[in-house]
C-alpha cells in the first residue's frame, strides 16, 4: 500500500506577503514510481526567496508553478522505491522534491548525496544550491581580486554568508549589511568580515562611508531597493555589482523600485550582471569540491535555521522575508 503524502499545492497567487489561503494543504497516496522513476522520501526542504518568484505569473527563469500543484522546493531525502537502475533503497538524493513528505520523481532530475560527508542540511546549503549561487555568483560574475573592497547585503543569510567568507579566502576586504547587532557581531566575530552595518541602526549609505572609505570593487546585492542605491553611490572605477536577488521588492504590491543610482554606473564604466546558479550546472561538481576542501580546513562555515514540521511551511516561508532566519532556511519533514 502506498505511503499518504502531505503535499503543499499552490492555491492562489500572492498579493503581497503569502497567506494561509494561497496554500492548500492535501494529503494524498504517494505514486509508485514507473520505469526511470525513483520514490523518494523528503527529510528536509529548502526555503529560499525565489521561491515567491515561482508563485508569480510572468516570464522569468523558470515557468510559475501553476494553481494546484505542488509548491516547488529543493530538498534532500532517502529513497524508498526505485525504477531506476542508477538508484536504490536507502540511497540519498537532492533536487526539486516539492514541499510534500514523498516525491515520485524522474532519477535525472536529482542527484545521489553521501549523507557520510556532512549532515542532510549542508546540502541544501553550503553544498548545495546555496552554496553554488555563492561560489559562481561571485567568483565569476563578480570577478573578485585580492586587495578589494567586497560589499555583501543579505549578509547573515546563507546566500550572502558564504560570499563573504569565499571573497575573504581569495584575499579580499569584505564589509557585511544585515539587519540586527546578533547579525553583524555573528558576520564579524564569527565568520571573519571586516566590517559590518546594521541597516537597522544606521543609514546604510552612511555606514558604506564609515566602513569603505576607498569605494567599492564588488557589491553582491541580495535585497535590491534603497541599499543597492546606496552601494551604486560609492562604487570605483570598473566595480562590478552582482544582482543575485532583491528579496525587499518580492512581496510589493507597487511597482518594483529599480535603481535610481544607476549613472554611476556610466561614470564609473562599471558593470551590473543578473545571475542565475542553473547556468553553471555543468561545474557544480568543480564548486563543490573548493567548498569542501575550504569546509574541512576550516575556512568556511555554514548555519541552518531549522524549522520542524511540515505543516509548518506557510509561516516557516515567511521568516524569509521578515528577517527573522538566521542562516540557510529549513524545513524538517
């Protein structure tokens, strides 16, 4: 008899923040996987920021996620049920598993973990998507050297954490924005940052000119909004700003702020790029290989936010955008 399977389906499209009534919550018979399938039980699921992009209509990088179906989510799990000879039970895969307790999924979608080499969560983190965006949006979009200033908002989240780390390994000054004192003392003291701003105490172009004095050679922009504004003000000559996200314009209900400091990029003859981890799929085994080797000696760290509960998904999402995740956002199923 086939396992009941709580699923998260996508009942209406937001206006604003998600509510409880743009979710329906089923449960239903998981499917038995047919030839090249492999039934895969979830343990934990990734909440990231893009996930309110998916629940919009409109083109984009991925197709919306269409009313009545299940919520798209990476996440980790263990297979139960193989049609795939690549696959067996007991085996731990990553991909797009859904926000549901068990996926019925094609076995090229995901891919085989070693659950040996790190806790589940690490692999939607730092050895993960995560981790990823990080390694590529900075290493080769922003095209860091040594010596130079690296500005990151988002700082404490997964996301701007590792870039912080990743340019301080590669010899670079690194100035940290997130919101709250726990935030900054944790990117500093913890993580090894030079500098932080609490864009919750202070202004945060005034605290670009306290902690960059000599301007900015690569901003990583997470929240988008007045702080990107903030940074394009200060950028040097041929600065490279890497936009990975705007996490402060996805639930507005007015239309998107864009950038009104955007000249300076004319003066400064500098580059703004958008990135995208799904294009680098081809070297994700090269990313993860330099954070593992950085992982083990102790240059770079991770944190999960762990959240219990499947049920819990709708509020659990919505610590992402009231700043209250500490690290890389997770669901226990």
């Amino acid at each position: 008899m086939p396992p009941s399977n709580h699923q998260f389906l996508l009942a209406a499209r937001p206006l604003g923040l998600p509510k409880a009534s743009d979710w329906d919550f089923v449960t239903a018979p998981a499917a038995a996987p047919q030839t090249g399938e492999i039934l895969v039980r979830t343990n934990y699921i990734s909440l990231d920021p893009a996930m309110r992009g998916w629940m919009n209509e409109g083109k984009s990088y991925v197709p919306a996620v269409k009313i009545g179906e299940v919520m798209r989510a990476l996440a980790v799990g263990e297979v139960i049920e193989s049609a795939d000879q690549k696959f067996a039970p007991g085996d731990f895969v990553s991909g797009p598993l859904g926000v549901q307790e068990f996926a019925t999924i094609k076995a090229g979608l995901v891919q085989k973990i070693d659950a040996t080499l790190a806790p589940l969560p690490v692999f939607l983190n730092l050895l993960g998507m995560t981790g990823m965006t990080a390694y590529f949006g900075l290493l080769e979009v922003g095209e860091p050297k040594a010596g130079e200033t690296v500005v990151v908002s988002g700082a404490a989240g997964a996301v701007g954490a590792a870039v912080g780390q990743i340019a301080k390994i590669k010899g670079c000054r690194v100035v940290g924005i997130a919101g709250g004192a726990e935030k900054c003392r944790y990117i500093v003291q913890e993580l090894g940052f030079d500098a932080a701003i609490d864009y919750k105490a202070e202004d945060a172009a005034q605290g670009l000119k306290r902690t960059c004095p000599d301007g900015i050679d690569v901003y990583f922009d997470n929240v988008g909004g007045d702080i990107l504004d903030a940074c394009l003000a200060r950028i040097n000559l041929r600065a490279r700003i890497v936009i990975c996200g705007a996490i402060s314009q996805y639930n507005s209900t007015t239309a998107i702020k864009g950038p009104a400091n955007y000249l300076s990029l004319l003066v400064n003859r500098a580059r703004m790029q958008g990135m995208i981890v799904f294009d680098y799929a081809d070297r994700y085994h090269i990313a993860a290989q330099d954070m593992a080797a950085w992982m083990k000696e102790g240059k770079l760290q991770g944190r999960e936010d762990v959240v219990e509960g499947i049920e819990n998904f709708p509020s659990a999402l919505l610590k992402l955008f009231s700043g209250e995740n500490f690290g890389k956002l997770v669901l226990k199923v």
